[in-house]
C-alpha cells in the first residue's frame, strides 16, 4: 500500500464545471496535507494547505479533510482550461517536516 | 520576494560521469530540501538540511549521492557515478515553518 494514493486520471471535466480530485493517505499521526499545482515540464506550486477537520476554502480552491477516514480532497469550482494540470497531494506526517507525495492526479478542462 | 533559484536548469551527461546542482533557497528559510522527481511520480524528498545540519537522508543513496549546506544557505548536491535510472528533475524546496516551496527544478538526463 502506497502512503499516499492519488488517481491518476486523467480526470476531464467541462469548462466552469466543479473537478474533484481526492487523495488517501495511510499513516494515522499525519498531521498536515497540502495540494501542488504542477504544469507540464514546472516545478509544484504550492495551491492550499490544510490543517484540521473540515473544509478550507481559498477563491475557487476548496479543501477538505477527514482525519477519521483519512482522505484530503480538493475542489475546483469554475473550472478554466488554465487549470489544467497535475495535481499532487502530499502529506506530513510531523517531526521534521518530511513530505511525503502521491503520483498525482492529471486534470484535463476541456473547453 | 525572491524565490527558490537553482542551476543548471538542465544537464546531459554520460553514464559513471558525475554531476552538481546548486540550490539558493529563500532568503530567511532555515529548511531546505532535496528531491528526485522522477517522470509520472511524485517527488521523493532525498535529503533535508536545517540550516547546515542533515535532519533526514534516509532515501538518499550515499553510495554515489551527497550533499552539502555550508553556512545554512546555498547547498549542492552531487551524483557520483552517474547511473542511467538517476535520469529525472531534481528539485529544491525551502520552508519557513510547514510549507514548502520549489524551485524551477534541474532536469538530469544520463545517457
């Protein structure tokens, strides 16, 4: 079992559609889980950080996390085809700040 | 503000050939980290520096890899020997406290 799984995709969605991309991870004392934007042939950009129970909202980027059943989704509402890009999920599990990331999830807005 | 710089942006060497990057992290980030970004998967933290002390190196092959962080700041990291599967982006992260941000990445490709 990977620490942290992610779909794949691609995961295509029309544009100003809500995209839904969600993540699992598997170690119980992880403590903060961050989502990546990455474009082709870029380096991850940092998009949301969460930290507790809930939902965390930033302009059209929401973030949500259940620790009980140890999943952090995000949602994109209004998709543009500008986000299109992958989509990495990573994990921290304390201590030193070690991250720990999914394979991503590729998303596809189609106009 | 500035953000993380590394270089070369890219490098094409020869099997058992060595390699080095350098990374200039964010002014004021006392974390800096290095990871191999290998295609179609997520980033793999190789080695984390807290100003010039290694925190965590546990993935990083010490055979033919090795890093430094003189004076808390700039680091390097070094491949040597070169083997075909080190081909892949290496990317630099630097973080105040619990996020982290990266740099434009050197993309590696041994022949």
């Amino acid at each position: 079992q990977k620490e942290v799984e992610q779909n794949s995709g691609p995961l295509s969605v029309p544009e100003g559609a809500i995209a839904s991309l969600n993540c699992t991870y598997s170690d119980r004392v992880s403590q903060s889980f961050f989502w990546y934007r990455q474009y082709s042939g870029k380096s991850p950009e940092l998009i949301m950080s969460i930290y507790s129970n809930g939902d965390k909202e930033d302009g059209r980027f929401t973030a949500q996390l259940n620790k009980a059943s140890q999943y952090v989704s995000l949602l994109i509402r209004d998709s543009q085809p500008s986000d299109s890009a992958t989509y990495l999920c990573a994990v921290n599990r304390g201590g030193y700040n070690k991250l720990i990331f999914g394979a991503g999830t590729r998303l596809a807005v189609h106009p | 503000e500035a953000g993380v710089a590394q270089s070369p942006r890219y490098k094409i060497i020869e099997k058992r050939q060595s390699v080095a990057f350098w990374c200039n992290p964010i002014s004021g980030h006392a974390t800096l980290y290095w990871y191999q970004q290998i295609l179609g998967q997520g980033p793999k933290l190789l080695i984390q520096f807290q100003n010039n002390g290694v925190v965590d190196d546990s993935q990083l092959p010490k055979d033919r890899f090795s890093a430094e962080r003189l004076k808390g700041v700039d680091s390097t990291l070094k491949i040597q020997p070169a083997k075909l599967e080190d081909s892949a982006v290496y990317l630099c992260a630097s973080s105040l406290q619990n996020e982290q941000f990266f740099g434009p990445g050197t993309r590696l490709t041994v022949l």
